[in-house]
C-alpha cells in the first residue's frame, strides 16, 4: 500500500486520568473513503480534534501527514496542511450569500484588504463545478435546505485546496434522497483524489460508501477493515463486543377497543383528513421522509398545535387537546426529536430533568418539595431506564445522546401515560443505546402503554412496530400490517412517493 497521506502512531490523550485514546494507530490514503466507526464516547470526536489539530494529542504520540512528522495545535495548521472538518452543523455565515460562504474565506485567508466580487464570484463557480453541483449563487444560505448548506460547506472546503474533508454526522438531519446526493458527492470527491473521513452512526451509509472502516472502542482502536468484508452483524459486533440480535414484536393481547381515534383530522399547510386507530399495548409506526407531516401531527395529538377539522376520540369519546396540559390529563406523553433544545434542560441536572414532569405529585402536605420522594423518585428512573450517569447532579448535557433520550423517556414515563408519542427517538444514538432504546420501548407496549413510533428509518418502524403509517404531503398513503408486509415493501413505497 502506498504511503498514507494521514497517518496516527500510537496516539494517546488523557483528561483529568480520563483515558479518551490509548495508543490508536490510524491511516488515511489519499483519495479513500475511509469510515470511522464507534458508539458515543468510544473516542471519535477525539481523534477528529486531533486531526485537526483543535486539540493536542500527549507527548509519545506521532501524527504525519505525507510521511512527515507535525507538531501544531493550531486549527487553521490543519487547514494549511489539506485538512478541514465539516459538522452536522455545517457554521455557515446564514446572512450571507452562498458564493459569499465558499469563497470569503479564501480572500480573508490571503488577507486581502479589498475584494473583488467577480473573482469571488468565479472562485465559488470553481469550487462547485470540482464536485459536479449546481448551487444558487446569490441564494442566501439561511434559506436553502441543510443538504444545500452541507453542500456549501464542501464547495467552501475545495477553495483551500483540501486533501483530506473530515464529515462529523453530516448526514443526521437529511432525508433519503438528500442523503444518497451527498454520498454520491463523496464518492466523486474519490475519483478527483481528495480523500474523505466519514463519521455515522448509520451503518447502512458507511458500509454503502467505505473503501475501509476503522472501528474505535473504549478509546482503543479495534481495527480496520475493507468495507466489502463488513456487513450490518459484523460491524455491530466490532462497535460493541457483542452481538446485537433483534427479533421482531409482537403486541400482546390488550383488547378491541382503541385509546386513541383520530377521523378526518387536517390542520392547513400540515396535514390532511387523518385517520387511524391507535391501541393498547401496540406500537403503531408513522414513517415518510421529513416534510411529510408525521411530526406536524405529533404536535397536535399533545396540545401543541390544533387541527382546523376533524375529530379526535380516546377511550371512544370526543375530546378537545387545545394544550399540552389537556394531553397530559388524558394521559399523552410526547418525546420530540429534538431532545436537547426540546426535551432537556440542557444546564440543569439529571435529577430535576427526570422529575420536572411530576413535580406536582412529589410535595408534601405543606405543598413543598418532598425531598424523599424526589429522591426516591429519580433513584428509581435511573435503575429502571439503566442510565448511565456519573450523578444525580450531573448537567444533563455531559451525557452521551443514548443516556440523554433515557432521561428523556424517564420524565416522561414517569407520568404514567397511556399514550406515548415517540418523535425521530434514536436519532443521532450509535447501534447499542438504540437496542437499548427499542428494548424500552417494547416493554412498556408489554405494560400495555399505546405507542406512536415516528421515524424515517424503515428497518426502526418495521421491526417495532405492530402496524406502520407512510406518510406524504401531509397525507396517509397506505398501511402496512408488519406481520405479512416487508421491508421492501413499505421502503418501495416512500421512495415511490417522492
């Protein structure tokens, strides 16, 4: 094999006798596409630091680029050298036009003290036309779609001659198609020689575009391997030491009669002449690509929103959700998809994340915080949920996204619901807290709680769910008995929708 053109040697990183990397040896070639693969915490937000050169690995550690030995700590070091990383969140400049964010870096970079727009101009023409994408120029960035702005951040990256385009789950908020142009993106930066990192937790995108998988665990490299070796079980066992087998659920007996009806339900702009039964013990999946107003409808089942026609049953008899607290009496619980600015208090503790749902049930006769009941109250969320945390007090926002969405379901299970919504609930979660999570999820359909389960991943919806929604355009397409329908089937008829 040639010489790499990133190579790691024994690299280690300590923080406070914390080990985040132990002697991780790591190589990219030019013009690879090389996938990193780990669970959350395993160390691959560590090593993309170091590649970058954000944070500076110990001493003993060796990190070349071409053959050569560096030693900076400076990110634009990195930038200088043919390296730039883009995130889930691409930091563009949202004010500004697209050429303005692929080109203005370049000009800031040759500190220029004047700017000469037609030459930006050509620049980011230049930029686009490298990778084969057609962006609107005069666009400005705020406006277009994430895809679009992923997009831009690549196109802003070729203006620096870049080697090497590190991508951190670039990919999480996207929808199918969108997803499958970006990797197409990355396989025509392959033939042009730029090599690529690509960080996922979807397994079915790395193993789709990997020319070789480098798989981390507990901060100690595992290995690598080439990506035609690999399959779903496989990786799965690397990433986390044993192996993950799903078998398909089945709800259980919990009678006739729905919890929850929705008829004719429309809201204008949203969604239109709904209609499904929903009951207990099952779990009843809603999937369609973003758009497609399945969250839209979350939102008006728990008060948040209210439909414009239609009606609304549970336990068989009309009722009016005009507020979240009209849901929470009936007994919804909802889960959104964005648990951090949506679902947690991110600067708050573990303790009263859990609990802030059920305050009103934890006060003594003095109507005052009973300190033994919140105790008792988060002691047993977190040894029901197995959460991992280092405290009660810990913030919510040092936990790993597998622990943050049972902290999440914590607060809201505690609530006793009878139905619970859940929204998008493993995005961003690597392939262990997402079994994790499904194991969760099914034993309270067991208990006989009524689930909604919205998301996008047709392998999540059909292997939890009784019955599954395709949603389009605010529209309910069809409906799929999981029992006698495949995968296929229902992944053949979102994709035909759009």
């Amino acid at each position: 094999m040639a010489e790499p053109f990133l190579a790691l040697r024994k690299v280690s990183k300590h923080y406070a006798g914390v080990t985040a990397l132990d002697k991780v040896d790591f190589d990219i070639q030019k013009g690879e596409i090389h996938c990193l693969a780990g669970e959350n915490g395993s160390g691959k937000s560590t090593i993309i630091k170091i590649i970058s050169e954000t944070v500076k690995a110990d001493p003993g550690s060796v990190i070349e680029i071409k053959g050569h030995a560096v030693h900076g700590n400076k990110a634009i070091d990195a930038i200088n050298k043919g390296i730039q990383v883009i995130y889930q969140d691409p930091s563009l400049f949202p004010n500004l036009t697209v050429a303005e964010n692929i080109a203005l870096g370049g000009f800031v970079a040759s500190h220029r003290k004047l700017i000469n727009w037609k030459e930006l101009r050509r620049g980011a023409e230049k930029a686009m036309a490298r990778i084969d994408v057609r962006l609107p120029l005069d666009a400005i960035v705020r406006e277009i779609s994430i895809a679009d702005q992923q997009l831009v951040a690549i196109c802003r990256a070729l203006t620096r001659d870049v080697e090497l385009l590190i991508m951190d789950e670039p990919t999480a908020s996207l929808t199918k198609k969108e997803v499958d142009s970006l990797l197409a993106v990355v396989t025509d930066m392959k033939s042009k020689g730029i090599a690529t990192m690509f960080v996922s937790h979807k397994l079915n995108e790395i193993l789709q575009i990997a020319d070789r998988v480098s798989v981390i665990r507990d901060g100690k490299m595992v290995g690598t391997y080439p990506g035609s070796e690999l399959n779903d079980e496989k990786l799965t066992i690397l990433m986390t030491g044993k192996k993950v087998e799903y078998q398909r659920f089945v709800a259980g007996k919990n009678g006739n009669n729905p919890i929850l009806e929705c008829q004719w339900l429309s809201r204008r702009g949203e969604y239109k002449d709904i209609n499904f039964k929903l009951f207990p013990g099952e779990i009843l999946g809603i999937t369609g690509l973003l758009g497609s107003g399945r969250t839209e409808l979350a939102l008006s089942l728990f008060g948040i929103s209210q439909p414009d026609t239609g009606e609304i049953l549970f336990n068989g008899k009309p009722v009016n959700i005009r507020s979240i607290q009209d849901a929470m009496r009936l007994g919804i619980a909802y889960v959104p998809e964005d648990r951090l600015t949506q679902g947690l208090v991110n600067n708050q503790s573990v303790g009263k994340n859990i609990i802030v749902t059920t305050l009103d049930s934890l006060v003594n006769r003095f109507k005052l915080l009973d300190q033994g009941k919140v105790t008792d109250s988060i002691q047993r969320w977190i040894k029901d949920l197995t959460i991992k945390i280092p405290s009660v007090e810990s913030p919510v926002q040092t936990l790993s996204g597998g622990n943050q969405q049972r902290v999440v379901l914590a607060k809201w299970i505690a609530t006793q619901p009878r139905v619970l919504i859940l929204d998008g609930p493993t995005i961003g979660i690597d392939v262990a807290a997402k079994f994790d999570i499904h194991k969760i999820i099914r034993e309270l359909a067991e208990k006989g709680i009524a689930i909604i389960l919205i998301s996008e991943e047709i392998p999540e919806v059909y292997n939890n769910c009784n019955r599954v929604l395709v949603m389009h355009k605010g529209c309910i397409l069809g409906e799929y008995d999981t029992r006698q329908a495949t995968q296929e089937d229902i992944q053949n008829h979102v994709n035909g929708a759009y």
